[in-house]
C-alpha cells in the first residue's frame, strides 16, 4: 500500500481581495501498488530469507517481473537508485565488470575443480602449462593419490620411494596446492581473460534478472566456457608440461641414485654418472620455472 494525498477541496482565492482566501484541503488514502516497501527493504538489505508468509527463501533477491512487459521491482529500483539502465543495476558499468571478471573466472574454475570430477581432470590437464602446480599435482598424483606408480627402493619389494627424496613431504604437497591452484588460475587467465570476458558478456547480456542465475552459470560453465578452454590445453612447447613429464621419467633414475649414493657414502666409492645426470635435471626445472617467470612479468 502507498500513502498519497487526495484533495477534498480545492483553494479559494477571494476574487474581492478582502482576504477571505481558504486553502486546499486534503486526507490522506492508501493506494494499492503491486510494490510492497517491505520487499524494498528485504532488498537493499540483501536479505533472501523467506518473507512473512512464505516459507521458501527468496534467492534471486530482486522478485522476478510476471512478464517480458513488466520489469517490476527491477524498474522501481533501477530508477530511484539512478542507475542509467536494468543491466547496469544487475552487473555493473563496463569498467566494474572488468574489475570482477577475473573473480568470476577463478570461481568458476574452483566450483568445476571441487565438483566435476571428469572435467576437473581436464582443468588440471590445463593448469598444468604453470610449472609450480605441475611440479604440485604430478607429486600429488605421485605420493598421495599415487596415481602415478612409485617404484620400491632396490633390492627389496616392501617400501616404495618417499617423497623426502626429492627434498619434499606430504604435508608440504597439501600445503603448497591451494596456492599453487591459484596461481596456475591466474596465470590461465592472463592468456585467456580477454576471450573469457567475451563470452561472459554475452552471458550476462541475454539476462534481464537474476533467477535460476545458479543454474544458468552451471550451463555457462559446461558450455560456453568448457568450449573456450579447449583452446588453451598445453602442446610440446609448455614448459609445464615438459616439467611433469620428467619429474615422471626421472623417479627411477632418482631412486637408484639416492640407493647408490647411501651405498657410497658407506664404502666411500666413486661418485655415478647417474648423479650428473639428475642433478641436471633438477637444475633445468629450476631454469624453466625461472624462464617462465620472467615472461609473466614481461606480459604485466
């Protein structure tokens, strides 16, 4: 209901100029709008729980308008708030969009990573062109999935090679990936964030309200941003994936050097060629990652 005033009798001016003049008189009437102040405050106070009544919750926040014709509380709003347009009261100015887009992108990835397993396999597949996440997840897959086969230490079939050999623990595997994720998300957005703002603008341009936005940016996810993605899956030329792939070719190697080189320190033998070789291998990663550094600075 809205108060207005209703006049009830109009002024008198006295045309004798002997001052009998009498002004308007007025009362006050309830008007029904289909706009309920409550529902405005629940609103500006971002407060989506069921209302007085109700017993579902409000998740959209704004109520949806009851036809293409009809913006409803979106109206209201976008006009007393002085926003210029609908969509700028929903998604921001363009310059406020670019701000979050990057914050959007790295959700969207985290939800797909946490709760996808078939294409969160394919993300890390991605994620890996950034050496610290792949150095992470082939150690991961390594010591704690073990989804990659650890070879046992040799001469024996009972223990299998610890991750101490490469100077790491498995608590430092799991404290290193949240981080090392973010980064890799990051560094994927900094060759993909101008096509993925493409395509979100698209995305939120079709839509001139908030429902089932939840079930919507689901679809995006599996659509839209799956097909992008596509297109950033690292070749030969990664420098991740040349990381990954001799982490995984060089265990063996690593094993039989850390077994021998126990065994020399005990007989004071020579040192094996085998030491060389993984100490270089060791030192190339180191190489790669400093390279790829370099070149996330020089793209800033």
């Amino acid at each position: 209901m809205e108060k207005r005033k209703k006049i009830v009798k109009k002024a008198y001016v006295d045309p004798t100029g002997q001052g009998e003049d009498e002004p308007a008189r007025y009362k006050i009437v309830k008007i029904k709008t289909i706009f309920d102040p409550h529902m405005i405050s629940r609103i500006l106070n971002n407060n989506k729980n069921a209302s007085k009544g109700r017993t579902s919750p409000n998740p959209f926040l704004i109520p949806t308008p009851r036809s293409n014709t009809d913006n409803g509380y979106h109206e209201i709003l976008q006009k007393n708030l002085r926003f210029d347009s609908i969509h700028e009261m929903l998604w921001g100015t363009s310059e406020e969009k670019n701000d979050y887009t990057i914050l959007i992108f790295i959700s969207l990835i985290n939800d797909l990573l946490n709760t996808e397993e078939d294409f969160s396999k394919e993300i890390k597949e991605i994620l890996v062109d950034y050496i610290p996440f792949a150095k992470n997840q082939t150690f991961f897959e390594m010591f704690i999935t073990q989804e990659i086969e650890i070879p046992y230490l040799p001469n024996q079939k009972i223990y299998k090679l610890p991750p101490y050999f490469y100077g790491i623990t498995e608590d430092s595997i799991f404290e290193d990936q949240p981080l090392v994720r973010f980064e890799a998300i990051v560094y994927l957005y900094s060759k993909c964030g101008q096509e993925f703002e493409g395509i979100f603008n698209e995305f939120v341009d079709e839509r001139s309200n908030l429902k089932n936005l939840n079930r919507d940016l689901r679809d995006f996810a599996h659509n839209s941003l799956k097909e992008m993605l596509n297109g950033y899956k690292p070749n030969e030329n990664s420098l991740g994936m040349r990381v990954r792939n001799l982490l995984r070719s060089d265990w063996k190697a690593q094993a039989d050097l850390e077994f021998q080189k126990t065994k020399r320190n005990q007989s004071n033998n020579t040192v094996n060629i085998k030491e060389y070789l993984v100490e270089s291998s060791l030192q190339y990663i180191k190489s790669l990652e400093y390279i790829q550094q370099k070149m996330i600075e020089n793209n800033k």
